[in-house]
C-alpha cells in the first residue's frame, strides 16, 4: 500500500469579497487531499451556505470503518499521541491500522484505505465530524446549539452560515463534548454540566451537557484564535484603526500610561490588545494574567499565567484571577495585561495602576460612562477617586459597510478626571465617522499633556513624534509589511535607533 500523507495547512486561498451574497461560489481544501469546502448561495433556502465536502464511503466501506474503529479504540492511547506532532499522529494511526488490516485479514484496496484512513484520522486524531472545520483559516467561531440542528459558523469574509454537519445521535455529541473536556484539561459531567476553557491549538471552548441546562442537549461553541496574532498593520489594511490611532497608543505605551479596550462580545477587544502590545519596549517586563489563554505576545521577556478552577466541589485547588493578579506584582513588571476584567480583580488592577505599573486590559462594556457604572457598581465598586489613575479608553465596534461586516475602533476616550459622585469628564481625541467612514484625529491630547508634566517633555515634541509615527506605520502598510517577526523588529528598531529607521523607510526625521 501506498504511504498516506495529509497536508492539514493547505494554502490559504484569496477569496472574493462580494456584495452581491447570489454570486458567491466558492470551494478551497481545509484538508487536503481529502476534504474541502464548497460556499455558494443556496437559492431553495435564499442563504449562503457552508458545505464540507469529505470523502464518501459505500456500505462495504463502513463496515470496515467500524471494524477498524472499534480495535484501534482498545489499541490506540489517544492521550500520548495527541501530545506529539501531526506527521508522528499519522504515522502511527497508519501502522497501527495496517496491522490490524493484516491480523484481521481484511479485503482493502489502496484507493478504499485512503478513504477510510481519513476518518481514522478524523476521529482518533482530529475532532471529530468538526475537524475540517477546525482547519478552516477563515472560521473565527464553530457553534453547535444541540442535537438535530446545523452547526453554524462565523466565517471572517462571509459571516454567518450554517454547515450541512448536525449531531443526530444524543450519545455521539454527549461523547464528543466529554472529548473537548478532555483536550481542555478540564473535567465536565452532570454534577458539573459546564464547561470554560482552552483547547491545545488556543482556541476557547464552552459547552454543556446536559438536557436539563439546554434543551436541545449538549452544545458547544468554539472559538478560534489565530495561532500568530494580528499586526498592527493588518488592521491598518483591515481599516479597524487609523495610523493615528496606533501612533497615538505607541507613544502611550512607551510612557507606561494605562489603557482600558471596551466593546461588546467578539467586537475585537483581544485582537487590538494583541496588537499594540508590539509597541511596549523590548526591554520591558511583561506578565500577562487571562483566565482563557488568548493573547500571544511577541517577546521573550514575558510571563504568561491562566486562573485555574477548582478540582472539586469545595474549591480545592482553585487559582483565580484574582491572586494572579495580586501574586503579579511581586514578579517586578513593567507591564500588567490582564485579559478582561469582570469583578474583584479591577480593584488590584487599578491598585497597581496608582503604584506605577502600566496596565492594559479589555472590559464588555459600549461606552466610557456604561464602563465608569460598571467600575463602580457591584462587583466591582470601585472608588470613583482611583479612575482618575486610568488614562485612556477604547471602544470597539461592530460595523456593516454595505453587506460586509466588520470591526471598528469607534474611539479613543481620555478620562480627564471623575467627579467624587462618578461622573467623568473627558476628551476624544480620535474617533471614526460612521456615516462618512473617515477616522478623524484632533491634536489636543489631555495624556500627552499628562505624559509631558509626567517626564518634563514638551507636548510640541510629543505632536512631532506622533506624527513621525503615523508616517512610519503608514508607510509600512503602503509596502505591505504584514509579517508578525518583520513589524516587531521595526518596532524594536524604531525604539533604539528611530533616525536610522525613518531613513530606511525614505521618510524624514
């Protein structure tokens, strides 16, 4: 028999971005040789819709399907080979089934094996009946609402869409969801039918399991991160920010100052995080505090940390956000990043805020005065006094440009100052223009006036490489500069020798 190759990274096609949702029609491999992917619109149901095309079995080759599964589940230890590389995966589900072929002895042909071998692969290795899925680029959420229903996705060009996979079998998607528990490392059941955490690849995952919480039985609901993060670029050539925006944040980073990101579910507070992270100074101690492991920052002087539930009913074990946080500032940072903040842990974020730590972190919340309430409400409750410590806020935002959906950064809010009563006066020096998609800047920056007392700068002088900045980044958009390593290492250049860059790039200093 032939030896069996799977390219689970095929490359990623560019797809045409089109107005009129009739006229998509598209197919790209998720899997190749095996399985792709067929996007097109479905006039019987007037949607677009996502179809996996995999390779089709007779009954004859069922059967051997079953016959295969069922020995390789008491030979194969799925826990060690899970934790070794996809080539050494392959290579071991191949051998171990080519054996059983042979002590069975049965009847295949080289082009039947392949097939099959596909769904060995699938459902030993990979996740199941949503493996290709997994190994879409483009799919950013996988959503599965219970038994007899289409698993939705969120695709990043066309949205929305369901797929032709479902769960029928109450047992299959009850055994799939304790697989996901299982990859996480964490433990579901009906004494503890919920599930929040973070697959191998970094992907988030929450599920159920039981009918008594959803009625429609188990559910899941995936989502996918990208294993190198956005550049700033990419949303420069994306048009979630203006240059403005991002030289605005470059220079607030390097003066240690403190930034909130707010908007609401999945409207790109992590990603721009991400991003203007490239911009904290090379030298700088980082430890980042998350309860799903999402962020992935270019540097090497950084301490990642995950909260922990607890392994029991009584809390055994349990490491919260919390004491990571408080634990954090003995580890001497230069700069705090926690993922999101939702109660307790606020009030040691803004602690280490007033004790000079520079601090980042996202918030759900559409407005600076609906995140001051949150602040200041329970859990959190917050003294309106400690806000004064909080420099910047940016709220992100859903947008539709005609039938595109897509991310903004609606705008920059500085917080001037909150009244003892909660009320916050502030400045806006950078927003987007719905109706007429324009970003605007204006140069009256209450930070950067707050940055020049701080460091006995002049604010003519911090203008002056603000918009040096806005150049360079403009420029390196312009000249398509995208990748991950080559926008840190300009960055970094930029940060020890920022003539000698601005010269390279043509630009005056």
């Amino acid at each position: 028999m032939e030896k069996i190759t799977i390219n689970l990274n095929p490359a990623i096609p560019a797809l045409p971005k089109l107005q009129d949702k009739t006229k998509i029609n598209v197919r790209y491999a998720l899997i190749s040789p095996y399985v792709s992917v067929h996007i097109y619109w479905d006039k019987r149901i007037s949607e677009v819709v996502y179809e996996v095309e995999e390779p089709i079995l007779d009954d004859n080759e069922r059967k051997l399907l079953n016959t295969l599964e069922k020995n390789l589940g008491e030979m194969v230890n799925i826990n060690v080979i899970i934790q070794t590389t996809p080539e050494a995966m392959i290579e071991y589900i191949d051998k171990t089934s080519r054996l059983l072929i042979e002590e069975l002895d049965l009847k295949v042909t080289d082009e039947s094996y392949k097939r099959i071998f596909y769904y060995l692969f699938r459902d030993f290795v990979g996740m199941n009946k949503i493996e290709p899925l997994t190994k879409d680029y483009f799919i950013e959420d996988i959503e599965c609402n219970g038994l007899n229903t289409p698993i939705y996705i969120v695709h990043r060009i066309y949205r929305n869409m369901k797929t032709n996979i479902r769960y029928t079998s109450i047992e299959e998607l009850t055994s799939f969801v304790e697989k996901i528990a299982q990859r996480a490392g964490k433990y579901i059941s009906y004494a503890s039918p919920l599930l929040d955490g973070s697959l191998p690849d970094g992907s988030r995952v929450n599920a159920t399991y039981t009918a008594d919480i959803s009625s429609r039985g188990p559910t899941f609901t995936i989502r996918k991160f990208t294993k190198i993060p956005w550049t700033p670029i990419q949303l420069l050539e994306k048009k979630t920010v203006c240059p403005e925006m991002l030289a605005y944040f470059w220079i607030l980073l390097e003066y240690k100052s403190n930034i909130l990101i707010a908007g609401g579910t999945a409207s790109g507070k992590t990603t721009l995080l991400n991003a203007i992270a490239f911009f904290i100074p090379p030298e700088a101690r980082v430890v980042s505090i998350e309860d799903t492991r999402e962020l992935n920052l270019p540097r090497e002087n950084w301490l990642p940390s995950v909260a922990r539930t607890s392994l029991g009913q009584r809390g055994i074990g349990e490491v919260s956000l919390f004491s990571l946080l408080k634990s954090s500032f003995r580890q001497n940072p230069d700069y705090v990043i926690v993922g999101e903040v939702r109660g307790k842990e606020a009030y040691v974020l803004f602690q280490g805020m007033a004790s000079g730590h520079s601090s980042l972190s996202t918030m759900h919340a559409d407005s600076v005065n609906t995140l001051v309430k949150r602040l200041e409400t329970p859990p959190i409750e917050l003294s309106p006094t400690l806000l004064n410590i909080l420099d910047c806020v940016a709220i992100m935002t859903h947008t539709m440009e005609g039938s595109q959906e897509g991310r903004k950064l609606r705008e920059v809010v500085e917080i001037v100052n909150v009244t003892d009563d909660g009320i916050a006066l502030t400045n806006t020096p950078l927003s987007w223009n719905p109706r007429e998609n324009v970003f605007y800047y204006k140069k009256d920056s209450k930070v950067f006036e707050k940055i020049a007392k701080r460091y006995g700068l002049s604010v003519e002088d911090l203008n002056k490489e603000f918009e040096r900045r806005a150049k360079l980044l403009n420029e390196m958009k312009k000249r398509g500069i995208f990748d991950f390593n080559h926008t840190q290492l300009i960055v970094n250049q930029y940060h020890k020798n920022p003539e000698a860059v601005m010269e390279s790039f043509g630009l005056k200093y």
